[in-house]
C-alpha cells in the first residue's frame, strides 16, 4: 500500500466527515498499522501539497494538513461511488469525447487514469465513452491542455446495440473476475476479525477493505443494469463489502477517534507545561 495512496483512503474515509484536516502525528499513527513508515507520510503528505490536494494548517495540537475545495470534491465523488449512495440510471445515451491525446506517455497515462476514474472507456487511442456525463470532465480536459470535441450520442438499435458499445469500451469479464478476486482474497482476511479483537486490528481490516475495494473506482465505470450481464459479479461483492464495513465501522471510528484524541491532549499537556 503506497502512502499518497492510503493518505487518500485515510481524509475520504475517516477524516473528511472530521473536518477534513488532522495533525501530522495522528496522520502517522493512522498509517502505522498499515505498515507505513513515517518518513513515507510526511513525503507522500509534501507531495500531495504540491498536487493541490493538501494546506498547511496550524491546528492546537500541532501542525496539520487540510484537504482543499479540489480534494474534497473528489473524495466526495470517489464516497459517493465507493458506497453507491446514488441510484445509477440510464436514459438511453453516451457522453462521448473525441481527444488529440498528449505526446508524452505520462501524460497519456494520467490522463487516462483520470478519465477511467470519472467513468469513462475507450473505443479507440482518441475516443472515450461513458454512460453519464462525468463531472468536471472538461475542468480535467482544459488544465490538461487537451484539444477536444464532446457530443452525446445513443445507439440507432437501443439497448441490444449499446450493449455492443459497452463490451468494445470495458472488458466487463476481466472486471468480473476482479471482483471475485477481491471477495476471495478478502473472506479469509476479514474471517478472523471478530467483536473480541483489538479495535486497531478492526481499524486495519477495515481500511485494507475499503484500500481494495476503492481499486474498483478505476476499473468498473458502475454501468447501469441494463448493460450488465446477468448474475454481474459486482453485485454480490458490493453486497460482501457493504456487510463488512458496516460490520468494523464502529471499532475502526474508536480507534481513529483515539489516535485524534491522542494528539489532542499531548498538546493541553505541552500548554499547561510552558
């Protein structure tokens, strides 16, 4: 698990409904139990800092980091997918982007990842589709200085055709497989975490849950049922995952609260001190 990456997990999950900000020392103490070191925190925090994702602020238990207007909206989109609070409907058509893609193989590849993350695939090196028009794709398109023309588009032949489309934009049997991989690898681990475990045990159960699980936001463009195949493998590993975070949520918001409460009075210590 890569810092930048749990960093992420860690303001979207837990931090974001807390205000959205945390002292640096509750922010290595969260990703302790993950296995990261923290030299790799306060790299991956400096980073994130200057992509825009992060402020310096002071906090009264320290210094801190918050996340910016940029970051929140793209925890709130990725929260909002990740837990499937909205209804996914279809009304028949497809936002469709016509690009001159970037010269450099990064930036393609970013670009790419991006796209895929707002739900979008490719028809081919220039043309992405999506079943509902993402939001903010034009705010990414212009900063990433991409030429491009966008139109909205439904299939002559309806569903059955659409169908067509969808299966040329995403290998929907590759991602079906994911998520079988994903409940098989997770059971075992999740199997041994019970009410009598340690509320950090809960904490790092739960988090490597959601870590994997939040994968999916750049595989499967969450397609509406009409264009799925029957018995979607996605349904029943939604249904796996809901259970189980549900299931650790309340150990996990403890230990999280701890780790904040930690900071909190190590600094009301330092005051009464000087």
């Amino acid at each position: 698990m890569q810092a930048r990456s749990a960093l992420f997990d860690l303001y979207g999950d837990h931090l974001r409904a807390r205000g959205g900000r945390a002292p640096v020392a509750a922010l290595v103490k969260l990703l302790a139990p993950l296995g990261i070191a923290p030299p790799a925190v306060r790299t991956a925090v400096s980073r994130m800092v200057r992509q825009g994702w992060l402020d310096p602020c002071r906090l009264t238990s320290g210094p801190g980091y918050s996340i910016t207007p940029k970051a929140a909206r793209r925890l709130d989109e990725a929260a909002a997918r990740i837990y499937r609070t909205g209804r996914i409907t279809w009304d028949g058509r497809f936002d469709l982007l016509v690009l001159e893609a970037p010269a450099a193989r990064r930036e393609r590849q970013r670009l790419a990842a991006n796209l895929t993350f707002l739900g979008y695939g490719t028809l081919d090196d220039c043309t992405w589709v999506a079943t509902r028009p993402g939001e903010d794709v034009d705010v990414l398109l212009d900063e990433a200085g991409v030429r491009y023309e966008r139109f909205t588009a439904a299939h002559t032949s309806g569903t059955p055709g659409a169908m067509g489309v969808v299966r040329r934009a995403w290998n929907l049997t590759e991602i079906g497989q994911a998520y079988e991989q994903f409940v098989a690898e997770q059971r075992p681990l999740l199997a041994g975490v019970t009410v009598r475990s340690q509320d950090e045990e809960a904490y790092a159960a739960r988090f490597r849950l959601v870590h994997a699980w939040r994968t999916f936001l750049f595989r499967d463009p969450q397609l509406p049922p009409a264009l799925l195949p029957e018995r979607w493998p996605g349904t029943a590993a939604a249904s796996f995952f809901d259970r189980h975070a549900a299931r650790l949520r309340p150990a996990a918001d403890r230990y999280v609260e701890q780790c904040l409460d930690a900071g909190n009075r190590l600094a009301r210590q330092k005051g009464r001190e000087t």
